[in-house]
C-alpha cells in the first residue's frame, strides 16, 4: 500500500462511477463530497459510456436520476482512457491520488486493496468513507 494513499492522507479529488452518480436519487452528492472534503469531481469516460447505455433501459425514478446526475457531469472533470470502467477508475485514482464514491462492492474491494479510499452511501441519506 502506498503511502500517499494511506488513511491518514486527505485527498480533494473523488472519481465518480456509474452508481456513484446515481446516488443523487437519494442524497446531494457533490454537497455531501464537499462535507467530507472534496473538491474536485472526476469521471472516467467509460462511465459517461455506462450512464448512455443505460437511458434506453431505465425507468420511473431510475430514469430521472440517470437525467439528474447526467446534468450535473459539466462540474465533472473527464478523464479519457481505454478498458472497462472499473479498470480506468482503478488506474486513475492511483494516477490522480483520487478517492472513489462507488456502491459497487467488487470495485470497492479492488480499489481497497490498493490502499484507495472508497466513499459510498449509508441509509440513503448521507455518503462515508468505506474502510
């Protein structure tokens, strides 16, 4: 694990992946990022992939969240690359020194194990550092 991803390190960027972005349903997520000291959203482009595939497949109140977190993508740096999104978002926290949000627990146990934070949903009603 390497140190400057340990736990005792703060970072300001959060990459957001495709059920982070869906969490809006239910809570702010970039307000909620900032209580817990983030500052710089990112998105890898496979995901801005997933959250298109999807528009043909959701909805009711999933559908309205897909639209909802796609408007908010313009306060989202884009990180371009190449592979699946859990691959990409792998590679760019390590290359960026970003924490996660995901619901994902496979990506999560990934990202752990790699010594990156993961930030994910309690209750539905607020986001916490997964440890």
């Amino acid at each position: 694990m390497a140190s400057h991803r340990g736990w005792g390190h703060r970072e300001v960027k959060v990459l957001l992946d495709t059920s982070g972005l869906l969490m809006i349903r239910w809570v702010d997520i970039f307000a909620e990022l900032e209580r817990l000291g983030y500052h710089e959203f990112l998105v890898v482009d496979a995901v801005l992939d997933e959250l298109k595939s999807l528009k043909g497949t959701l909805k009711g109140e999933d559908r309205t969240a897909l639209n909802l977190a796609s408007s908010l993508l313009e306060r989202c740096k884009v990180i371009e690359g190449k592979g699946t999104a859990d691959d990409l978002l792998l590679e760019s926290a390590i290359r960026e020194g970003a924490a996660v949000l995901t619901n994902d627990r496979e990506l999560s146990d990934r990202l752990r194990v790699e010594g990156i934070r993961v930030l994910s949903l309690r209750q539905k009603k607020y986001l916490f550092e997964r440890r």
